[in-house]
C-alpha cells in the first residue's frame, strides 16, 4: 500500500518515466555479473539493446531467454488442449523484443504460420532483422492490424491488456475478435484478484465493483501505464466469445502470477 502511495504521487507529479529509467540502470547494475556470464556461456544467443529486455520483463539475460522457453513451452500446453497445432496461423500480439515468440518455431510443427506485432517500431526493427521464421509487423497504438478478417486460429498477448486503457480494452478486443478465425482461441493474462494488494483504498473499491482500475498520467502502452482487470470486467469484455478457461494461480514469494483467460470465438 505505501509503495502504491509513492507511485501514485510520482504519477501526479509526472515522474514515472524518470522514476522508470532509476530502476532500469539500478537493475542493469544488479545483473551485469550473471549478465555477462550469461553471455559467455551463450555466445550464440543473439540478445536485444537493453532497455528492450528491461522493458519487456527485467533486466536479466537467463530470464530473458531460459526462463522465456518456459513459458514458451507452458503457452503451448493450454493451446493444444484446444486446437490441433499443424497448418495454422498463430499470433502474439504484443510480441515485444520476441522474447517468447522466438522459441516457438523449434516448438511447433513447420506446417505452422508465426506472426508477431508490436507498436513499438524500435523493437519490431530488431526483430525482423535477428530473429528468423517469424512474420513480424509493427501495429499503432489503436487498431488495426494489418491482417485480412478471420485469419488466426490462436492469438495470446502476455501482460498487453495490462497497460491500456478502457477504451483500448475493447478497441482491441474487437479487433482481435475480427482477425481470428471461427472457433479460433485467445489467450490473454491481466492483473486479477492477486494484484489487489498493490491497490490503493480507492483503487480497491473500484475494483471490488467490477470495474478496470486504470493508472495512467504516462504513455499509454508503455510498462508504467497499468491497468487491473476484475473478473466481472473481463466477463463483460468477452461477452461474445466462450470462456474456455480462467485461471488464477497463487503467489511465489515476490511473485504475483497474473490471472490467465482462455476464450473461443463463436
């Protein structure tokens, strides 16, 4: 609770942005020795500037990479409990510096198409030119995407939804409904229930009555742009669809697993 007082002050006073960069070069300082031991050991791994790893997860190179083929390998648990992972077309949508995307060609079936959008152009730029079998294409902060109607048969977007505003919420949310086939799935991750105590008193009563707790006075879709998604939101948000799957799972010490949803186009 105090640190979400500190917050919201440097959000009124319009300091987030330097308050952000602080925690980049404290963090880069903290993880330069197993970062450049990382290095050593993996003289292969072609590995983004590192702002762009800061701002896509944190300012370590194993977790960056290791940790990401993981979660790689998790994503690809629940989608094929759903869809049959040959000759298909598969979006991440907020794909960032490829740090998930980049390990699904080895994971999947060749017969399988990889798309990967973001709207930062930085990024993208980096991508398209180091990290090979993807399809990668920069999107603007408000749609559309590029892509043709009914296209994809699986879509995610890891902690994307989590830095945008209401608005945005079903701008997009349409317009993933638009390029997605019929019977295609979606996979997103939000701030549930377990982000509750990082709320401030307001804040939390908001939440308790279903609605988006939005904290902004920075650039919308950037890491310090944070949205908490209750659980009757996101079912008013997915009216149209499906659910398949809402799963919550409970924290690790200092880690607060966001809240995964599963839904499927009618």
């Amino acid at each position: 609770m105090f640190k979400s007082r500190i917050t919201s002050l440097l959000r009124k006073l319009r300091l987030m942005h330097l308050a952000d960069w602080m925690n980049f070069y404290v963090q880069e300082i903290r993880n330069r020795k197993s970062n450049k031991a990382f290095k050593k050991n993996n003289p292969d791994v072609i590995l983004p500037p590192d702002y762009m790893i800061y701002e896509s997860f944190q300012m370590n190179y194993e977790n960056y990479y290791n940790d990401s083929l993981d979660t790689a390998k998790w994503l690809i648990g629940y989608f094929k409990k759903y869809i049959v992972l040959e000759n298909i077309n598969i979006l991440e949508w907020g794909c960032g510096p490829a740090r998930i995307i980049r390990h699904l060609p080895k994971l999947l079936d060749k017969s399988c198409e990889i798309f990967g959008s973001d709207y930062n152009s930085k990024t993208i730029d980096w991508c398209k030119k180091n990290i090979p079998d993807i399809n990668f294409s920069r999107n603007n902060l408000q749609p559309p995407l590029e892509f043709e109607n009914n296209f994809f048969d699986i879509i995610y977007a890891t902690s994307v939804f989590t830095h945008l505003s209401e608005e945005m919420h079903y701008a997009w949310f349409e317009e993933l409904k638009r390029i997605c086939k019929q019977s295609a799935i979606i996979f997103l991750t939000t701030h549930g229930d377990n982000c509750k105590p990082k709320l401030t008193g307001e804040e939390l009563k908001l939440f308790e009555e279903g609605k988006l707790v939005v904290r902004g006075n920075v650039k919308e879709g950037h890491r310090t742009f944070a949205a908490y998604q209750p659980p009757e939101f996101m079912h008013k948000l997915f009216s149209d669809f499906e659910l398949l799957e809402h799963v919550t799972r409970e924290p690790e010490g200092n880690y607060i697993p966001q809240d995964v949803w599963i839904v499927r186009k009618k």
